[in-house]
C-alpha cells in the first residue's frame, strides 16, 4: 500500500508565476483550505517542492 500526502493550500497562488498557478491546479487544489490526499511518488514530491511555500504537508 502507498503511502499517502495530506496537502492543504493555505496561501493564494495569485502573483506568482504562471506555472506555479498551474502546478497548484494540477495537484488538484482549486480554493483556499482545500485538501487532498495524493500517493507519495516521486512526481508528487517534486510538484510539491516547487509550490510548498503556498501548501501545508502532512504526511500519513
């Protein structure tokens, strides 16, 4: 079984560059204080990585 990420975005991607904006969409967050949980794969952390000044993490 994988092991899962919480992620919750607690800071808005506005003013920040386009692929950040999108990086965000494409973990699936779309408002404020949303959460997800996602696998913990390799493509997973790095899309993390480059937006985790506007994200939460937890790990499950």
């Amino acid at each position: 079984m994988a092991k899962k990420i919480r992620v919750t975005l607690v800071k808005s991607p506005i003013g920040y560059e386009k692929s950040q904006k999108a990086t965000v969409r494409a973990l699936g967050l779309t408002k404020m204080s949303q959460s997800i949980e996602k696998d913990d794969t390799p493509a997973v952390r790095g899309m993390i990585a480059k937006v985790a000044h506007l994200l939460e993490i937890s790990e499950e």
